[in-house]
C-alpha cells in the first residue's frame, strides 16, 4: 500500500501545484487588465436630437434578489437568475433609460451559474454598447470569480478608463481584488458627456473618503460634462446612515466640494435606495457638473435587489 500512498501524495502535490499557479496566474493577468468595451447589439447609430438624455444607477447585488446580506454561495437555479435579470432588463426598458450605470454585477460565477448579468441585461434591455470593469477577478482550475461595474449605453461609447481606487486592505486587494471604478466618455445627443461608476467600500468611511478625493480629482481635470453615479455607500449629514471619519471628513461632502451636485442636497426629493424592502437611506447617487442640471429623478420600487435604481434626466445648464 506504500505505493499507492505515494501515487496519491503525488497527485495531491500536482493538484495543489496546478491550483495555486493557477490562482497566481489570473491574479497577475487580473492586475494589467483594462475595462473591455463590447458591442452587445449590432443595430445601427442613428442621429438622435435631443435636449436631454435618461440616465440610471442600479446597484443589482449579483442578482440575489431583495434579501438582504444574501449569501453568494447559495444562489439559486439559472433558470431564476435570468429571470431576475430579465425583470431587471424590463424595468430598465420600461423607465425609457439611455445610459446605466450597474454596480455588483457578475461577470462570470458559480452563484449566477456562469451566466455575464452585464451583458444579459444590456442584451435584453437592448443596449448596443456595453463597458465591463472587474472588481474582482480570480480563477482556478473549475471556479471563476469576476465581478465588478459596468456602464451600459445606447450613444457611442469613444473612450474608457481604469480608475484605481484605495483599497480597505492590501493584501485583500493582492488575493481578490477591491472596488475601483470606471470612467467613460459617451458621445450623446447633448455633447460628449463623461460617465464615471463607482462602487466605494462599505466597511470603513476612511477609505471612502479616500476613494472620494481620487473621483473628486477626476472629476476637475477635465471641463468636458461629467456624471458621477453608483452606490457610494456614504451620505449626507442629517440623513440616516451619515457618517464621519476621526479627522470629521465624509466622502460625500468631499465629492460636492468638488462641484459636483445633487437635488437630495436641496431636499428636494426622497431618494431612498437601500433596503429596497424598508428604504431608509440614500446611498446610491448620481451626481453631475455644474454645467449639467437634473430633474424628474425617480425611484424604482421593486424587491429586484436588495438596492433600488435610481433615475434622472439629464440636460445642459
């Protein structure tokens, strides 16, 4: 039996080696990667004049549905996910939306059964231009991680852009990966407009603060209009959830300070986002330029997600 013993710790050994390499190899490809713009239909562009476009920010929680802290692991059938997916594209198509930001979208995973949501929902929704950024992104031999932003469009899509973001913990950030964004400059039937996604931590205001100065410096080195949108996970003072870091800095406020704007700041609307069961606070923003102004901005009841999507209409100021 000793020779059966050995065969087997070799294959074990050759396993483990295979695994690891493996896992080492995705995570250095992972590190050079660059957002991916994909044509997802291939209807023609078509001139469209108009004074304004609709723009959306949904974070849809990797198709979990609208329980809250629902575990990965333990998704459901494919048959459900697309479903799910399918209702998300409905509402999407139904609040007339020509430009959405995505948040927690999985790309490839065995809780969504391999199935890309981004590019589902911007099939089915009937998007032509598709913009991919991984937050996460790992593999081994029979599993694959990738998940992270995306930006769906119907106006040509003329440049993309990485934007690195703090993350809570180096080593987290060398093994899985953190949240970053991704900014894109669309050519809309009111200019070229820039659009900047983000997905900032939800475990320390620290690092949101942080994340906020990097966007906050994205946002001024250009004057060409830009919207700011995703689930920041931070909000305003006197809104529940408000939070400060020990020197008193909060990302939100470091991001107005910055120029851009919001109407929640005038108290204008209720832009109640997250629980979708129990909305109690606003944590999903779209922000834009002072040369850019919003109005109708609506929330989209639904047990979806665990976040509802947000919408406005955007137009020159």
């Amino acid at each position: 039996m000793k020779w059966f013993a050995k065969i087997f710790a070799g294959m074990l050994v050759t396993v483990i080696i295979i695994t690891v390499t493996w896992y080492a190899i995705s995570r250095i490809i992972a590190s050079f990667q660059s957002p991916e713009l994909i044509i997802v239909n291939n209807q023609k562009d078509t001139p469209n004049k108009r004074d304004s476009i609709k723009l959306a920010t949904f974070n849809i929680g990797h198709a979990r549905g609208g329980k809250i802290n629902a575990e990965n692991w333990r998704g459901p059938a494919k048959k459900v996910i697309e479903k799910r997916l399918s209702g998300i594209a409905a509402q999407i198509v139904n609040s007339s939306v020509d430009i959405l930001v995505l948040n927690e979208v999985d790309f490839d995973a065995p809780w969504s059964r391999g199935v890309d949501q981004a590019v589902y929902i911007a099939r089915t929704a009937d998007f032509k231009y598709l913009v991919k950024q991984k937050n996460y992104d790992l593999s081994m031999p029979f599993v694959r991680v990738s998940a992270g932003n995306a930006i769906a469009c119907r106006f040509p899509v003329k440049e993309v852009r990485y934007i690195d973001l703090p993350a809570l913990s180096s080593k987290e950030d060398f093994f899985l990966g953190s949240r970053n964004a991704v900014l894109a400059l669309v050519e809309t039937p009111i200019g070229d407009v820039r659009v900047l996604a983000a997905h900032l931590d939800y475990r320390n205001e620290e690092v949101r603060v942080e994340s906020a100065w990097v966007l906050r410096q994205v946002v001024l080195e250009d004057e060409t209009p830009i919207v700011v949108s995703g689930d920041f996970n931070s909000t305003l003072p006197g809104l529940h959830g408000y939070e400060k870091t020990p020197s008193g800095s909060n990302a939100m406020e470091v991001m107005l300070s910055g120029g851009l704007g919001s109407a929640v700041v005038a108290g204008k609307v209720s832009e109640k986002t997250f629980p979708s069961s129990a909305p109690d606070r606003i944590i999903d923003w779209i922000l834009t330029s002072p040369n850019l102004k919003q109005s109708q901005r609506t929330v989209y009841p639904s047990l979806l997600s665990d976040h509802l999507m947000l919408t406005t209409v955007i137009s020159p100021n």
